[in-house]
C-alpha cells in the first residue's frame, strides 16, 4: 500500500469536506512510541460525516467491504490504494476522544489529528470484547503503550475504559506484571 499517496488523496478531501475525523491503529500507535506492521490505515470518524466519507471512497474507486453503525471498511482494486477503515464516533465516549486527538506529523508533510495514547488503550479494549480473536495482537499493544509510557498517562481514563467491560481484574493484572518488570 502507497500509505503516502492514500493519506494525501483523504486529506485533501477531508479537508474540502471539513470532515472531522482522528489517526487509529497502526499509525497511531507510532506516533505513541510503538511501531508495529500495519497494512492499512484506520480513522475514528464523527458519525455526520459517515456518509460525506462514504462518498469520497466511492468516488475514489473503493469498494465497501463491510459496514455497520459502527464501522466501515474499504477495499480499493489497484494494490497500493489499499485498504482504509473508518470507526464511526457516534457515542459519547468516542467523540471525546476525536476532541482530544493532537495533530503530529505521521509522514514527511502530512500532519493529523491523532488519538492520545490512553483513547488508543480505549479502542484496543474495546477491539478485544468485540473480536476476542485480537486479544494477544491488542493486549500486547496495550502493555506496551503503558509500560512505556506509565508515568505520563492517565491511569484513571484508562481504567475507566477498563470499567465499562468489567475489566478491571485484566487492568489489575497487567499494572502488576508491567511494574514486576520495571
């Protein structure tokens, strides 16, 4: 995938759509100080604005993959356009977070709103209980955005996102193993 051609070609339109919109996954992850593959590209997307985006894919020649209330996913037929995937914030919860996202520079000249890294921590929760397949690609994700940066963070945000799963054993237990390493 041509991550520098597809990100300009979006942004570009984003902008002429004024469409809020925030950097997930992969990415993301990077500009929080962890950088793994990643195959595509991953948006939170202010739900008004699912269909503006629905548009511009479609003029653009992607195909809808999937799509829900809750997301979108994207395919383009000519290789490096790729694939793109949008979350939709249409909760509370996630259109504070698109209000939190920092612009950082992520490619030489493009610079977008990003997720701080405890709304990362939030979606990979969240990525868990609705796809338990993507526990040890998630978890590890998450130890790893709070072993590296646990003094910077918000523990009490990310415990919370912890809460609204019942999760607050696993929250526990991954402090502990985190501060047993340190």
């Amino acid at each position: 995938m041509n991550f520098e051609l597809v990100f300009r070609e979006l942004l570009q339109r984003f902008d002429e759509g004024d469409i809020r919109f925030a950097l997930i996954g992969g990415f993301a992850l990077h500009v929080a100080g962890f950088t793994r593959a990643t195959k595509d590209i991953d948006f939170l997307l202010e739900a008004e604005d699912i269909e503006k985006v629905k548009a511009i894919m479609l003029k653009l020649g992607y195909e809808v993959v999937n799509e829900s209330q809750e997301f979108a996913n994207y395919w383009h037929p000519m290789g490096p356009l790729g694939c793109v995937d949008y979350l939709h914030a249409h909760r509370t919860y996630t259109r504070k977070m698109l209000t939190r996202a920092r612009k950082y520079k992520i490619l030489e000249g493009i610079k977008v709103p990003v997720l701080i890294p405890e709304d990362i921590i939030g979606l990979k929760v969240q990525s868990i209980v609705n796809n338990p397949n993507r526990h040890s690609l998630d978890m590890a994700d998450i130890e790893y955005l709070l072993r590296d940066n646990l003094d910077k963070l918000n523990l009490d945000m990310i415990k919370g996102y912890f809460n609204l799963f019942d999760w607050e054993k696993e929250f526990d237990e991954i402090l502990k193993r985190i501060k047993d390493v340190k």
